[in-house]
C-alpha cells in the first residue's frame, strides 16, 4: 500500500472521545470512544467499535504522554471495518494549534524508534 502520510505517526496507547460537528445544523452530544493507534501532527489513527462516514467531522480532547489535554478537531478521511463490530479509521487534523502539532513533533524527534 503506498503511504500517503506527510508526518510519521507515533504508536500511542490513549484514548478519546469524540463529538461529531456536522450533523445537520447542530451537534451531536452523543460521545464516541476510541483507542487510539497512531498519532502524527497531521492526524491519528484508531479503532472503534461505531462505523464512521468519511468527510465527518469530530470535536476531540486527546491527553496525551505529559498528561496536558490537546483540543482538535478532526476529519475521517478512511473507515475500514477489521472484525466483528470493529472498525479502523483515519483522520487528519483540521483545527490544531501549532503549539500543540509541535508538541507532536518533539515527542516524536525525542522517540525515533517508535
């Protein structure tokens, strides 16, 4: 498969939850949980147990290694279903404070083995 990614991706073992933005003309308040797989300054990967539609939009907090809580909003740019009732998406981050993408980066400058 040819990689598509512009930043390398983190191996990371956290969670999230996160809200969908685009659903008609208001939010959804109904909150997804995920576990995270992959995180690079430019977007994340993870598993769930909820199909999601490419294009969507989430409100997301992800805490990341320092404990700090990142704001981001993201969109899923892939959904496959894995197993029964399991499904691996991707997304890319389109609301991320820089302070917060170079916070990535250094973690990521700091673990090349990951």
């Amino acid at each position: 498969m040819e990689e598509k990614r512009k930043d390398r991706r983190l191996d990371l073992d956290v969670s999230i939850e996160l809200e969908r933005l685009d659903q008609g003309e208001v939010t959804t308040l109904k909150l997804i949980h995920v576990d995270v797989t992959d995180l690079s300054s430019s977007g994340m990967g993870f598993n769930t147990t909820q199909q999601m539609e490419n294009g969507a939009l989430y409100d997301t907090r992800i805490k990341i290694w320092t404990k700090e809580v990142i704001p981001a909003v993201i969109r899923i740019v892939r959904c496959e279903h894995v197993s029964e009732n399991q499904y691996h998406c991707g997304a890319t981050f389109v609301g991320l404070m820089s302070s917060d993408a170079l916070k990535i980066n250094i973690y990521s400058m700091l673990n090349p083995e990951e």
